[in-house]
C-alpha cells in the first residue's frame, strides 16, 4: 500500500512540475513562438478563450497520453528520429476523429462552436510541439508526459488569454495605421516574451 501511495505521489509530483514548466519556462507561444498565428486567429474569430484553452488541453493531454506508451517501442527503432514526428501526427489526427465523434454524439449546446474550435486546435502547431518537447524534457515518465501536455493547454491559455487583452487596444485608432493589427500584435507578443526571460532568470552567455 505504502509502495502503491509512493508512486502516486511521484505521479502527481512530475505531473505538476512539469504543468508548471510547461506553462512559464517552455510556453508555446512567449517562449518556443509555436501557436502564435492560431491564437491570433481565435482572437480575431473571437472565440471564447476558455473554451478553446479547454479544447485544446483536452486534445493535447490525450494525445501526450498515447504517446508515453507509444514512445519507447518507436524509439527503439535505428530511424526513430525521422518516424516520430509522423507518428505524433498520427496520434494527434487519432484524437482528433476522436473528439469530432464524441462531440457529435455528445454536445448540445454549441456544437457548432466546439467543431471549430477542434478543426483550429487539433492541428496548431503548438500541439505537435508539445509531445516533441515532452520526448526530450519529461524523461518518459507518465506524470512528465500529463503534466507536459495539460501545462502546455494551459500555457497557450494563458498567452492567448493575454493576446485577447491587449488585442482590441493594439487595433485602435491610435496607434500608426502601418503597425496596427497583427504587426504591433507580434511585437507586443515579443515584449512580454522578452518580460518572461527576464522574470524567470537566465544566466548570461558571459
């Protein structure tokens, strides 16, 4: 029973460590700039934030979970590094048939809504980053796997929870004509990228 409890707390234990790394040090969008033209979409199409973030961690949570158990029978293999990324995209295109049916089945009220938002999420860039950046940093366990995954959603959550903040003050009148819209956008996207460096703390090179 002791050894059974042990386990789990070691479970839930890299789970939320690397939750929490993947929603500041490796966040999709202020750090790896993966997702960034997905959540500016969704800004624009004005879809609910929240929604999308839930989604999106839904689809990336079960995707990382497939995948641990996946991983190490690819990996075995002398051309793993050149079959995983096709075998991630496998993997999240399963997911996402899966999520389309249960949603038909399912849901009621704003289907309509949760199909976009599954087409939009399911393909995002930052989602196939994600199990790649799991690979490398969670050292294969399943709680690193989990954790990666929902901290990623949650990350992008965030980010484009941000994005949405400043967008509709980014658009005004008063800023120039020549950088209104997306340009000044991705330059604030950088500015509180660079405000995140900082904050998490970074040796210098020197």
């Amino acid at each position: 029973m002791n050894a059974f409890l042990d386990s789990l707390g070691l479970f839930f234990q890299d789970m939320f460590t690397y939750a929490i790394v993947a929603v500041f040090l490796e966040n999709t969008i202020f750090s790896r700039a993966l997702g960034v033209s997905t959540a500016l979409f969704s800004v624009r199409k004005k879809y609910n934030v929240f929604l999308f973030g839930m989604v999106m961690t839904g689809i990336i949570a079960l995707s990382a979970l497939i995948t641990y158990f996946l991983y190490p029978l690819v990996n075995r293999l002398s051309f793993s590094y050149y079959v995983i990324p096709a075998v991630y995209v496998a993997v999240i295109s399963l997911v996402y048939v899966g999520a389309l049916l249960i949603t038909i089945r399912v849901a009621r009220k704003r289907r309509e809504e949760i199909l976009s938002i599954i087409h939009v999420s399911a393909f995002n860039c930052a989602v196939l980053g994600a199990l790649l950046l799991a690979s490398n940093a969670a050292d294969i366990t399943l709680g690193g796997f989990l954790g990666f995954g929902i901290g990623t959603g949650l990350g992008f959550t965030l980010a484009t929870f941000f994005v949405r903040l400043a967008y509709e003050q980014l658009s005004s009148r008063d800023v120039p004509a020549s950088f209104r819209g997306f340009p000044i956008t991705l330059i604030y996207i950088g500015i509180v990228s660079l405000a995140l460096y900082g904050l998490i703390g970074h040796q210098l090179p020197f």
